[in-house]
C-alpha cells in the first residue's frame, strides 16, 4: 500500500496525501514528472504507483504542452487555484478534472501538490443528489402517512399533506411550535416526553399511541420517530404518524368476511356456532329462558345437482338462503351451515310449539317452485329443531341435534317438523354399527335361516316353508332383515349373501326331503337388485345343480315394489326361472304400485297379501273388501293366494269364507330354527 514518503514529502501532508478517496499527485514543477501518487490516484488512473512514478504528467493529460502552458498561464491571470484538464486513464477513458495545485519547496526542490476532482463524477452525483431530492419530496407529500419534521428541541419545521389531512393543521399555523404542545391532550404529555427522552438517546420508536387533532378530537395513530444526524450530529427528527383507525375498521371488515359465506352471503357455520355460545352465556349469567335451533334442509339438492350440474345447484342455494334471510326476523340468526343444509336461532324461546310453528312458516316459503333459465324447479323443505337446554348444552350438540331430527323429517311422509329426541341418536349410532359390521357379517358366520311353514287350509299340511334370514350382532342381538336388507343392497353386498340364502334353503330343504319328510317346497325371498342381474337366474341354476333339489320346490319372492325399477330385465328373470321350474310369488301384494297389465306380463304361482290386510279384518270393513277384491284377482289369474301374518281363528275363518286356502303365521308357528322346525314337520307328519 501506498504510503507518503517522509524523506520525499513534506510530513505536513502526510495525512491528507494519504487519503484513500481522493486521488493526489506530486508533480516536479520544472520537468513535470509524478513525483508521488497515492492509493486513490492509483485506483482513478488505474496504474500501479510504481508505474505512475515512472510516467510524466503529459503522459496523462491529453492537451498538447502549448495548451497546458496556455491554461497556467491564465489560471495566474485569472487569480485561480485549479486548472481543466482532461485526463486519459489506463483503459483508454478520457475525463473531464479539476486539478487544485499549491506549490510546496522540499530540500530546496519545487513540487506540486495536486488534487484531481473527476468533473462527471461530481456532475452525477449533483443529478444524483437532485433526484433524491425529488424523489424524497414526492414521497414526503404524496404518501398517505402523517409526517412531522422537528428540530432537536422538538419544535416542528415540515409537515406533508399527510399530517395536514390527519391533524387538519396546515404548515403555517404551527410551523415552530412545539410537537407535543400541538398534537397531545395534555393527559398524553408524560406519555410523549417518555418517548423524546427515548428518540434524543439514538433509539428507534414504534409505538401506538393516542393523538389530538385540531378540533379537539383524538385519534389512534401508529408512531414510527427516529433521528435525522449530518456528519455524526443530531439535527432533528423524523416522526412519521400511521392512521390505525382505518386500518382497524379494514381488519374488521376482513373479520367480518370470515364468517360469511362467499355463497349465500348468509352467515357461516363458525359464526353460528360462536353466537350460540354467546347466548349460552348470556344465559347462564341472567338466567332467561332457553332458544332453539332449526335446521332446514333440500330434500332434492342432490338430485337437482346430479341432473343439473353444480352451477344450477349454487343458484338454487343462493335462492333458497334469500327466501329464509328474508322470512326470518332480525333477531333470528340465519347460516349456511353444510352444503345444503341452512340453520336458525329462535332465541327466548323454550316453547316447542312455538318454534315449530316459526319453522312452520319459514318452511312454507321455503317450499316453493325456483324458475332458473328455462328450468322450474320445485323445492321441498325438511325441518329439524333442538331446544336448548332439554336437547344440548354446547353448541355443537344443538346443531348436530338439530340436523339429525332434520334427516328424520326427510323420511316422513310430507317432511313434517321434527323434535330432536334420543332416540333419534340411539338410532343414527345403531345404523352406523350395523354398517360398518354388516360386511364382516358372512365372513363371522353371523348370519343364520329361520324358518316358518306355509300351511294348506284345506287339508292342515304343510306344503311349503319360507327361508327368513336372520343376522346375530355380537352388540345389538338378533337383527330383522327389515333393518339390514336395505343396508346391504346400499352398501353392495346383497348379492352376496342372497347367494348364501338361496344356497342354505335349497341346501336344507333337500337334506329335509332326503330325511322323509313330505315333499314341500322352500320360499325365499329375493332383493329387486339381484332380479336386475342378467346372471341371476344361471346364478339360481347352479344353485339347484351343486344342491340337488328339483326346481318345483324352489319358491322366488319378489316384492311388488320392484315393478317400478327395471321392469323390462325383471320380467326376463322371471320368465327364465319358470322355464326350469321355478316357482314365483309376489310378495306384500297390495302395499306397492303394481299394475295388473304388468302383473298379467308376469307368469306367476302366486300371491301373498301383506299381513296389514290380514291384522283386524275381523273389524275393518275395507280391509274386507280389499281382501275379497285380491281373492277375486286370484281366482281369475288361475293363482293361489297366500294370507301373511294369520294370528286369530277369526281370521282364519274369513280366510277360508273369501277363498284363501293357503296361509302362514303364528297361528301356526312363529319362524323358528332348523331343530324346532324339524318337530313341527314330525308332528305334522304323525297327525
């Protein structure tokens, strides 16, 4: 590194020669060569000082002698301390310098000291510091922030528009006053010197504070002071000043947004949630009376949804939540609490009665015809209501209380209003386990045949026995196949253990033949699904072949209901199955919507009336008729009639009277396991 060099430089300008930002050179004054350079001038020039010290100060200065003789000469005219010159740098650059020279003598040798101002350099940095300028100006009166500029003892010298728009003073009404004086409720005072003594010892502020405007009015605001120093001193300082006011009512304007529903612009299901904590405790503090929540929910949403698409079925929404926004009072709190699913707060309220007859209302509005586009979509409403304190004491049970007896509503005719009750709970939990075991059900040996005789009323034999499934649930005891036959054909497995009645029957009442009992047929019940398989009846085929029983002792039940699904497929099964010999009997005649030009398309054995024909016919005159009417349809179609659930000798007596020669019930027998039917066929055989 470069260094001034005592023996060759006046020590005088040791310090300043060696600066390391501005470049110097020593110059002999008569012949004109470097003398010296330091580490600036050797950075500027772009040479080695060792390189410099061998060169002549021509070398560097483009003018041709005459020219640089000409500028001394009137630099001594003019009285002047610098020269122009311009100077050529290593890599080839010329530039524009100011040389401030003074003539020092050292060991009686004249030398000249000189200091070399780049002229473009000092010309960008005048653009540089002009552009700052503008730009600090704009920002200073354009930004949305209040800012003060104070001396050190705090007395203001520059406010922006800013501070003009937040405080409503202008510059000239308070230009040299003191900040604190000017822009604090004298309550604030402490408050603000605290924070002058903070910013006078070099700290940065940042602190929400509380601020006065012109007209007395006070405002939060968002402090952010720091010192502005020049050249290591303390000049003033900056105080910038944030309107929080705005930005509160902007954050809770986005608060607000998190419990609307972007859909429905109802609210949502967390704000549902919280105002029913709220009243809650507002309860428990003033001890008033309870409220209720009412669910409501579309019963064709997934329908229209699946026909219509998703874009019909978020009009369909929104309609739906402005008809119960605008049926339902101020005070009743409305949202959007699943995806078809809408909820109410009726506070003050534990009248049942009373709730149901608001739901009621709401419901009948709700209930209406929707015209979108070219579409007029009908709408049906279930309602579902839970009372606080009697159906939960939390939020969340009341609305899952709520939506549950809503679902109940949804399987009553009409979706009348439903009250929660526990036994509705009792029931989801009991569907849930039956669901979730039912597929391991074959697999655990769970499932089990019962059986019940079919009697001949003329001669009191047995003539047929119907196969009647049974499920054995390590929890909940024995399970009718009215509660899971419908599971099972939801969930996909009713084929499978259709299969497995159909074999265990056949299986049984072959081994029964195989024992000597009389030859009588076995009933089985089949699901509509497995009626709509193609395969089914090459299914009951080798069913028969692996069992050995003839195909005269097989009866197939189909329930009437499945007359209206796939007609056309069931109607083949049908006919397929009487091709080899199988027997069919529609079961639960008259409870379904068969017609009899379908019922004359299907070669039938036989019809089984429904046992809630059969219960009271000794007292109902309708039932009678109705009776008679089938027992007449029977006669014509040339097919046997079979009465379900006979329990009294009354009814056995009006069955023979109308001509029903075949029946079952317990009369006879309840449906008992293989051992207590085998008695039963014992005693009937030895009568």
């Amino acid at each position: 590194m470069l260094q001034c060099n005592p023996e060759r430089c006046s020590c005088k300008y040791k310090e300043a020669f060696n600066n390391k930002h501005v470049p110097m050179l020593i110059i002999e004054s008569k012949s004109w060569n470097i003398y010296d350079a330091n580490p600036a001038a050797c950075n500027y020039y772009g040479y080695s000082r060792e390189k410099l010290l061998a060169m002549n100060i021509t070398d560097i200065v483009i003018f041709p002698k005459e020219s640089i003789h000409k500028e001394i000469e009137e630099v001594k005219a003019k009285g002047r301390k610098w020269f122009r010159f311009k100077h050529k740098l290593s890599d080839g650059h010329n530039r524009d310098v100011e040389v401030y020279s003074e003539l020092i003598t050292y060991n009686n040798q004249k030398l000249l000291f000189s200091v070399i101002y780049d002229m473009g350099y000092n010309d960008k940095l005048e653009k540089e510091c002009l552009l700052n300028k503008v730009k600090f100006e704009h920002l200073f009166n354009n930004t949305l922030e209040a800012i003060a500029i104070v001396d050190k003892e705090f007395k203001i010298l520059e406010i922006n528009k800013g501070f003009e728009r937040v405080f409503q003073y202008g510059l000239k009404e308070i230009e040299g006053k003191e900040l604190t004086e000017t822009v604090c409720d004298e309550s604030l005072f402490d408050d603000s010197y605290g924070l002058r003594g903070k910013l006078s010892n070099g700290n940065f502020v940042k602190n929400e504070v509380r601020r006065k405007r012109k007209d007395g009015s006070l405002v939060d605001v968002l402090l952010r002071a720091f010192q502005l120093t020049v050249e290591g001193e303390t000049i003033g300082f900056y105080c910038i000043y944030s309107d929080t006011s705005k930005i509160w009512l902007k954050e809770k304007q986005i608060e607000n947004l998190r419990y609307i529903d972007s859909l429905t612009k109802l609210y949502n299901k967390e704000f549902f949630k919280q105002s029913i904590s709220r009243i809650i405790l507002g309860i428990k503090d003033t001890d008033e009376k309870g409220f209720a929540v009412v669910a409501f929910g579309i019963n064709e949403y997934d329908e229209i949804v699946r026909a219509l698409g998703n874009e019909i079925g978020d009009e369909i929404l929104k309609e739906f939540a402005r008809v119960l926004k605008s049926k339902t009072h101020e005070d009743n709190i409305a949202a959007r609490i699943g995806s078809d699913v809408f909820a109410v707060i009726i506070p003050n309220t534990k009248d049942i009665n009373k709730s149901k007859v608001i739901a009621e209302l709401i419901k009948n509005s709700l209930d209406s015809d929707i015209i979108l586009e070219t579409y007029e979509i009908n709408i049906t409403t279930s309602v579902g209501i839970s009372i606080y304190p009697d159906d939960g004491l939390n939020q969340m049970e009341l609305i899952e209380n709520a939506v549950l007896a809503m679902n109940k509503s949804m399987e009553k005719a009409g979706c009348i209003t439903v009250k929660f009750e526990n036994k509705l709970k009792n029931e989801v939990r009991e569907l849930f386990w039956l669901k979730s075991n039912l597929g391991k059900a074959l697999a655990n040996k769970e499932l089990f045949l019962n059986y019940q005789p079919i009697i001949d009323l003329i001669t009191n034999n047995t003539i047929g026995i119907e196969a009647l499934i049974r499920w054995t649930h390590k929890e909940l005891g024995v399970v009718t196949p009215m509660k899971f036959i419908p599971l099972a054909e939801e969930i996909g497995i009713i084929h499978s253990i259709g299969k497995w009645v159909l074999y265990n029957a056949c299986n049984q009442i072959k081994k029964w033949q195989e024992l000597g009992y009389k030859q009588i047929y076995v009933s089985v019940n089949v699901s509509v699904l497995e009626l709509e398989r193609l395969d089914f009846t090459d299914t009951v085929k080798n069913i028969l072949i692996e069992t050995g029983l003839l195909p005269k002792y097989l009866q197939i039940e189909i329930t009437e209901t499945s007359f209206s699904r796939n007609f056309g497929l069931i109607k083949e099964n049908v006919r397929r199955l009487r091709e080899i010999g199988v027997k069919i009997a529609i079961d639960d005649f008259g409870t379904g919507y068969s017609s009899l030009e379908k019922l004359s398309e299907l070669s039938i054995n036989s019809l089984k009336v429904d046992r809630s024909f059969i219960n009271g016919i000794n007292k109902n005159g309708e039932k009678l008729k109705i009776l008679e009417m089938i027992a007449a349809l029977a006669e014509n179609l040339k097919i046997d009639l079979i009465a379900e659930g006979v329990e009294t000798e009354e009814q056995l007596k009006i069955l023979k009277m109308n001509k029903c020669n075949i029946a079952q019930g317990y009369l006879f027998s309840r449906p008992v396991g293989r051992g207590d039917l085998e008695k039963f066929l014992k005693l009937k055989q030895n009568n």
